[in-house]
C-alpha cells in the first residue's frame, strides 16, 4: 500500500496553513486571511468533496480506492453549491480516508503551492503536505459551536450535526495516512465565542510577525 511521507522532497512557495476539524472555521478564516494578506486561497476540502461527488455520478465504490485515485488524479475542482450537500460532505469523509486517494490530492496540492504564496486549509496541510510552513495554524471550537454552524449553512437538524461531527472526527483521528493532529509547531487557536474578523486579524498578525508580510 502506498504511503505519504513528510521526507519526500518538493518545492514549496510560501505557504499559511489552518488545519483543524470539521466546522472549526477553517474555510471562512482562510478565504478572509488570504484576501487581507494578498495570497491566493486553497480549499482543500473542495477537493476531496469533488472527487466525491465524481464518484456519486459515476456510480464509483466509495470503498474502491484504487478507483477513487483515478478519479482523484484528474477530477476537475468545483466550488458550487453541488459539493458542499450532507451526501457528499458524507461520501468525501469516506474517499478521503483511502491512502491512494490522498497521495494523489496531497501531489495536486503540492504542486499548486509550490510557486505562489497561499493559505491554504484542511486537515493535514501543517503535518503532511507542507510540513515546513512558516506559520501553522490549527483551528478548533466546542463540538457545540461547530454543530450550529455546520447546521446553519446546511439547515440540518443541530443534533444530528453533532453527531455526525463526532463520527467524522474519530474518522479522521483514526486515519492511516493524514489524520487529523495539530503540527507540533502549530498554533492553536480556538474560534468558539470569536467573531470572523477577529480570528483573521490574530493571524494576520502572526504573519507580519514572522515577516511573510509587510
């Protein structure tokens, strides 16, 4: 089986990561932190939520990696609103624990960052795809707070977030390859009670402080 490993060499551009859980805020704050610092934003997770909605089309076996990695290798990333339904936010948690399906995001990722500068957002950007980021972030909140956002956006019932949260968490704890783990040098920050703009402006500090930006 193949296996991802932080030792591999790339080339890397400059890169903030903000890994954390599901609901956390991950993609609100990096989309703000990228537009106020003047870095592109990446979405990570809409990559892996458009391999799973290919493979709902195409009738794929969410359990077939090799078959997802196919998918994976060449799926075309979409940012409607066809991504972000309870079903494929259900299947991408499924296709993303597959090894083969990772190496094959975790090149994609890396080769988009490697010439620009970007925040980039996931659950494994600090540990696995840029290891050596000048700044690390790693976001979280109460398993409360992160149910009534998720079921804000999605208008699902809130316990029933909460507990498809708490599946998705232990799924990504559990993981083979890109479990969900702050970086050792990461810095935690926990958005529960924390306004967007407040969040953004912590990091943004960071950032002039480590001398990413003017």
């Amino acid at each position: 089986m193949s296996q991802l490993s932080m030792e591999q060499p790339y080339i890397q551009g400059v890169v903030i990561a903000i890994d954390g859980p599901a609901g956390a805020g991950k993609s609100t704050v990096a989309r703000r932190l990228a537009e106020a610092l003047g870095f592109t934003y990446l979405d990570t997770g809409a990559m892996y939520r458009s391999v799973a909605l290919a493979a709902l089309r195409d009738g794929v076996d969410l359990d077939d990696g090799a078959a997802l990695a196919e998918l994976a290798r060449d799926v075309v990333v979409e940012h409607s609103d066809a991504i972000r339904t309870p079903e494929v936010s259900a299947a991408a948690s499924r296709v993303s624990v597959h090894p083969p399906v990772r190496e094959a995001m975790v090149a994609r990722q890396r080769e988009l960052i490697a010439a620009g500068r970007y925040v980039a957002e996931g659950r494994d950007i600090g540990t696995v795809v840029s290891p050596d980021a000048p700044l690390k972030v790693f976001l979280t909140a109460s398993d409360e707070e992160r149910a009534r956002r998720r079921a804000a956006e999605s208008g699902e019932d809130e316990q029933e977030v909460l507990a498809a949260i708490a599946e998705r968490d232990a799924r990504d704890r559990e993981r083979e390859v890109g479990a969900l783990r702050p970086a050792e040098d990461a810095v935690e920050l926990d958005t529960t009670g924390l306004a967007v703009d407040e969040v953004v402006e912590r990091l943004a500090e960071l950032a002039r402080e480590r001398g990413l930006v003017p």
